[in-house]
C-alpha cells in the first residue's frame, strides 16, 4: 500500500525544498502514476485506516498529500477530486493546532495550507489568505503561493464556490458563473 515516506519521497522528489513542475501542471503521465501507486493510500485514508499518520509532523503532511493533492490528480474532472477534502482540512488543522508547519520547508507548509485554499468555504479561505501571507512575509520568493490565495478568496467571496466545479459537481452554473469562466479560463 505505501509508507507516509513513500508519499513524501514521490512528492518531493527527495528534497522538499524544490518545486517541483508537475505539482501545478496537468500532466496525464504524472496523474497516471499518482493513481497507480496511491489509490490504496487513499481509499484507505477515506476508510479512515490512515489516522496513525496523524500522530507526526511529517506522516500528518503525507496525510494532507493523500487526501487534498493525489485525488486532484487520480481523479481529475471527477467529483472524487474532492471527496477526501475534509479529511485533509481536518488533518491540516490538527498539524496547526501543534505547530507543526514551524519546523516545515515554504513548501512543505505551502501544502500543508492548501486544503484551506481548496475550500468553498470563507472561513477556510480567509485563513488561507491569513498563511499564505504568514509565508510570504517569511519567504518572499514563495509570494506565488499568496497570489493564488488572494485569487482563490477572491472566487469564494464573489461566488461562494468555485464556479470551475459545476460542471464536475453537476451544479448549475449562473449567468454571472458563466462569464467568469468564459473571461478566466484558466480556472
């Protein structure tokens, strides 16, 4: 099935320091291996058979990995792109509440964050914004991860949900929904 440093190693490639060209890019080779080597991972995490991994600072981000970023890329344009997203927000709570993120790489805590930025909800983007900004303050060649918190705040507040995902949720979309993505389609 995988180790919590399986997930780490995939992901940071050794080195967690580094950005990495897949994470933000569609790339149908790289979705294919996270679902081949990860599905186990996280059926069992949506079974809820990944809670020991919450126990340290490092499995608790393979945990966030798991369930925020290998669905996005297992499942992409499927609603089970975002099935496991309370479980990751839960567990990226839980590594705030004991500060983990401190003794974290930019990146490493720029994904520990992202579940809050993933959110439809204002609270989570608000602290969202509130992290990333945290980040940038600290590491201000990491401003990239502030600017797509702002952007993605911004969507929720106007919208109250990511307008990108009707089509995949089966909502129906407004009008104003509808112009949005025709005028961004980078979203």
């Amino acid at each position: 099935m995988g180790s919590y440093r399986d997930v780490l190693e995939f992901w940071f490639h050794g080195d967690p320091s580094q950005r990495r060209q897949t994470w933000f890019a569609k790339d149908n080779a790289f979705d294919d291996e996270v679902r081949n080597r990860f599905t186990p991972l996280m059926t069992a995490a949506k079974r809820g058979e990944l809670t020991d991994w919450e126990m340290r600072p490092e499995s608790t981000l393979a945990l966030v990995l798991v369930c925020d970023q290998f669905p996005r890329n297992a499942y992409r344009g499927t609603p089970a792109a975002f099935e496991l997203d309370p479980i990751a927000r839960q567990t990226a709570n839980l590594a705030l509440s004991r500060g983990d993120d401190k003794a974290m790489t930019p990146h490493e805590r720029a994904f520990l964050y992202l579940p809050f930025e993933h959110s439809e909800d204002l609270d989570d983007q608000l602290r969202a914004v509130e992290l990333f900004t945290r980040l940038a303050g600290e590491h201000p060649e990491q401003k990239m991860y502030l600017d797509y918190a702002l952007q993605h705040h911004q969507v929720i507040a106007r919208f109250e949900r990511f307008p990108h995902r009707n089509t995949i949720l089966q909502r129906p979309s407004t009008l104003e929904e509808l112009v949005f993505l025709r005028e961004n389609p980078g979203w």
